[in-house]
C-alpha cells in the first residue's frame, strides 16, 4: 500500500485505540474501466478557487482516473485519462485544483526536464507543456501557493534561485533570485555546495503547516517553508548555527538572519531548528548537554531556553524518552529508555530532528518533539523507488512530505530506527506546561486502518476545512468511502 497526497495527509504512529467516533460522509465509485488495485496511489486537491469543490486522482502507471465531488462528496464528474508521457516523465511532484480546472506536475529520472498536464473535465484528452531546466541549474523542490504550481531551482556555482511559476492555464513565468550578497557558510562558491550533507547529498525536508509534522518530517539538515506568500529556507550549519533566507514571493525581496545559542562552547556539537510562523525552535546536543531554545525569528531575540546535562532527569518533558525500531528490521518496535546520557549519545551520532505542532485541544500550546531518526536501507528486495520528491518512511510505511506528493518507493525496502521525547509549551511564554500529551486524529485514522486492515485495499489521508479525512478502497464493495475523523 502507498500514500500519496497533494494537501495534508497522515503521519503514521503506533497507538492502540479509538477514543472518539469518525463518520462516514461520502461513498462513490470511478469509473468501471479503472481497475483499484493495493498499489494504486490517489491524490486528493481542494479547489484553491471554489472551496465547495475537491477532486480525487488515482494513478495506475499510465492510466489516469480523474473524480471531482461537491462539498458533501457527491460526486460530479468522472473520467479516464491516458498519459501518453508516462515512460519519460514518471515522478508526480504534486498538482493544483482551481475554479474546476487541474494541472499534475511531473519530472523525469533526473529531474532536469518536466512535464505539466492540464486536465479539464471539460475535453476528453490531456494537454501537455515541458519545461528543461539549463544544465547548470539543481532541481531543489516544489509547492503549490494558491492557484500557482512553483518549481524551484539553484546553479551548481553561484548564491541563486530559481522559481518557475506555473497556473492552470499553463502559463509559466521564471524568476531568477540573486543571493550573492549573502555569506551561506564554509563554501563561498554557492548556495548548492552549502545545501550538502557530509555525504555530498541533498538533505532538505518541506514543512507544511496544514498538518500535525514528526521527527521524520522534519529530519533534514535544511528545510523549506511556504507561508504568508514567504518562501524560507533554513540551514543549520555548524557548531549550532542556524541560517533563515526569507524570500517574498511577491516582490521578491530577500532577508537573511542568524541565529546562534549564546554562551555555549562546544567540542562536539549536532543541532537543528523548526520555524512555526515567527518563532525558531531550535535544538543542540553540546557535547554532554541538551539546549531547546526559542527565538523570535524577526528580532533574532531568543524567548526562552530549557537545557539538561547528561546525568540529571529531563524535567520539562511530558513523555517517557522513547526508542522505536532498531538496528535490524526484527528488533522490537519500541522500548523506554531510562538515562539522558542514552539520549544525547544517540542524537549526536544521528540526524538530530525537532518538530512543533500548535495544538487547541485541551489548551493552546506548542507539542515539540525532540530526538534523533535514522533511516535503514535493506540491501536488496523490496519496491523500486519512483519518487519525485522528498519521502520519509515512517513505522513501515513511506510518507511524503505535504504539498510535494510523490510516486511512493521505499514501502518495503527501509525501516527506521528513532529516539524522542516529547514536551509541551504555553503558547503565551513558552514555559514547560505540565499534563499528558493527548492523542490526534492521525493516532485514531492509523487504529481505524488497524483495525479494518482486512476490508482496505488501499488508502490515503486528506485534510479540507479544519477536518481530517481517511480515502480508502472498500473490499467489499469496491467503492471509494470517505471517513471523517
């Protein structure tokens, strides 16, 4: 089974019960020529300009099954599409929906060429439209803002990006953004060469808002963020400092802030930050200590800082310290771990992750998730990776980061292994808030799928005014039914 979904879906995690009832809202059926099959993938978008509207997308290989329902999820119109670029073009970035019109973005293999597709129910055929990038531009990332597809680029050598802008009508307007007068770090040759791990790849998470985020969402080094018309990108470098580009994707000016954790000498140090709106979080493990800090991400100010030496009990977390999987694929799902000295041992050899939720229930407050996540590569087997964007595998199966879905790969040749505990925040202060961390809809859309595993073929999870939805593929009566949690 795979998940793919354009606007918010659901990041999967081990809980044992329902604790409130979901309702069933809608049913309906694609057309008969369509076969639904365990690796079918869907695509669910919200109609960015009629909000009464969605529409559905299932994808098998070359065969397209477009669905578009009104807002009690009637359906409206349904059709069957042939994908003529299919073998070329294999890697579904993502797509809009607007004003009843929709374009699907793909790349091919090396992502240097893409092909954008305009559906409308109206015709009963695909237009297509390519876009070649130079051969001295990087594909980094994708989003949608809006009604407009965006496709975004940087050069081998030189401080620049690139934003392709993309509307249903397949209009495509190309922004070069210049960032020479910035310093990004050790490499003065580029932004892309300071964008590298240590392994000399590409490690960079996009960070939805629309949806509650986790360690793996959030687990690389830099990271993309779409809000308020704003592009940003951060990048944790070295010995804890933290970089934010901010560029407005309206009149395209560019800021840049840095962000340090004052009076605090390292040997050994590994950190990372998550924005949520105007406020950094920002986590470093320095050599036998553990630092959570919050600034206000326009005045640079740091709000509040919590830290704890190896030896001493973490006294602001509201969960046990968590370990989950393990070094081979049989190791036991979870277990607590017992000494902060284990925590900090694990996150300064691991990718360090943090992750932020603002939750409403039972109070305003900030849920941060604090820990270190490894992937694991099985060394043969399992399913081909078609993935065209960025993909995180959680508890077995292989998520994609929201607003960037992707043809699904690793569902069968990765685990991971992850360390975490989880802390809760007063919105107004920052300070430690006391009480349980409580369960979301994610936990009760995964025992829902748990527990009816055997009556669903296939699924995916999207989210659409305030609410979140479960899509599955009902055995029985093989119709598409929509859950609402």
């Amino acid at each position: 089974m795979k998940l793919v979904v354009q606007i918010p879906f659901a990041f999967w995690f081990f809980l044992s019960s329902l604790s409130q009832a979901q309702e069933k809202v809608g049913e309906f059926i694609l057309s008969s020529d369509f076969k639904v099959k365990e690796n079918t993938e869907f695509l669910a978008l919200n109609d960015s300009g009629d909000s009464s509207r969605i529409a559905f997308f299932a994808f098998d290989r070359g065969k397209i099954s477009t669905c578009e329902l009104d807002q009690n999820f009637k359906l409206i119109t349904s059709h069957n599409y042939e994908n003529p670029n299919f073998i070329s073009y294999t890697n579904l970035l993502g797509g809009i929906y607007s004003n009843k019109k929709s374009i699907l973005v793909y790349a091919n293999g090396r992502r240097k060429s893409f092909n954008v597709i305009s559906v409308n129910n109206k015709r009963k055929f695909l237009v297509n439209k390519e876009i070649k990038v130079p051969k001295d531009e990087i594909f980094l990332e994708s989003f949608h803002l809006g009604e407009n597809y965006y496709l975004v680029t940087t050069g081998w050598t030189g401080s620049y990006l690139v934003f392709y802008r993309i509307d249903t009508e397949l209009n495509i307007e190309t922004r070069k953004v210049g960032l020479e007068n910035f310093s990004f770090g050790n490499y003065e040759n580029g932004l892309y060469q300071n964008l590298l791990n240590y392994e000399g790849e590409l490690s960079i998470s996009k960070i939805s808002y629309e949806t509650m985020n986790s360690l793996a969402t959030a687990v690389g080094q830099h990271k993309i963020y779409v809000f308020d018309n704003t592009f940003s990108l951060t990048l944790d470098k070295y010995f804890g400092q933290t970089l934010l580009l901010r560029i407005d994707l309206q009149n395209w000016s560019t800021h840049l802030k840095k962000f340090d954790l004052k009076n605090v000498n390292c040997k050994k140090s590994n950190s990372t930050s998550f924005l949520l709106h105007n406020n950094l979080f920002k986590s470093q493990v320095c050599d036998d200590q553990l630092f959570i800090s919050v600034f206000n991400s326009s005045t640079g100010s740091e709000l509040n800082r919590f830290q704890v030496d190896s030896e001493s009990e973490i006294d602001f977390k509201n969960t046990p310290i968590m370990q989950e999987g393990g070094n081979t694929i049989y190791a036991a799902d979870s277990r607590e771990l017992t000494s902060t000295k284990s925590l900090l041992r694990k996150m300064i050899k691991s990718d360090m992750s943090i992750s932020v939720n603002l939750t409403e229930q039972p109070e305003n407050c900030y849920e941060v998730t604090i820990g270190s996540f490894e992937e694991k590569q099985m060394a043969s087997g399992g399913v081909p990776n078609y993935s065209g964007g960025t993909s995180v595998p959680i508890g077995g199966m292989n998520v994609q980061i929201p607003n960037n879905p992707t043809y699904s790969g690793y569902l069968k040749n990765t685990w991971t292994k992850s360390v975490f505990f989880k802390t809760k925040l007063k919105q107004e202060n920052f300070s430690h808030l006391q009480g349980k961390i409580e369960k979301n809809e994610f936990d009760r859309i995964q025992d829902f799928t748990h527990r009816y595993s055997n009556k669903i073929i296939t699924e995916t999870v999207f989210y659409r005014n305030a609410q979140y939805y479960l899509l599955h593929y009902a055995k029985d009566s093989q119709n598409l039914v929509v859950t609402k949690f």
